[in-house]
C-alpha cells in the first residue's frame, strides 16, 4: 500500500502541468508546446477546449488523491498546500479561458 508521502507524490506532475499551463498556455509542453534551438516556445496546435480539458483532468485528479482516505491523505498533516493551489489555479485557468 502506497504512503501519503507516495500518493502526494504521484500528484506532482498534475501540480507541474497545471501551473506550466497556467504560464505558457498552449505554449506548454504538456499540452504539445515545443522549445525551438534558441530556447524560445513554440505553439501546440491543440484548441482551447483541448487545453481546457487537460487541465479539468489534472484538477480531478488532484482533488480525488486529496480525498484518499487509505492511506488517509484527506487526514494527514502533511502539507498540501501545493495541490490546493493547483486546484484553484486550474480552475480559475478554465473559467478565464472558457
């Protein structure tokens, strides 16, 4: 059985795609965003909804590790202040890109 430590985590990278998201927009590489030769970001071709709908699912996802109560995540003391505001950020992300 996984410990909270391992299940929080396992939400890291959804924390990393919202908030890379929530920067570069569809310039993000985890929405298909490429970097050329000189460092600069190049657009992905996905659509807004495509985007919207990546980021819906890493807050769902967030919010269902959040709710784990084996191992007791929900319970636990342990900081989880990273995923909170992941989840507020993606959500205000699809509310101001909708």
């Amino acid at each position: 059985m996984e410990t909270v430590a391992e299940c929080l985590a396992g939400a890291d990278l959804s924390v990393a795609a919202i908030n890379d998201i929530n920067t570069h927009g569809n310039k993000s590489l985890h929405i298909g965003g490429k970097i050329d030769r000189e460092g600069n970001r190049i657009s992905s071709s996905e659509s807004q909804s495509f985007i919207n709908a990546h980021v819906k699912r890493n807050v769902d996802h967030l919010s269902t590790i959040l709710a784990y109560t084996n191992p007791d995540v929900a319970g636990s003391s342990e900081d989880k202040s990273s995923y909170t505001t992941a989840i507020t950020t993606g959500n205000t992300y699809i509310t101001d890109n909708s």
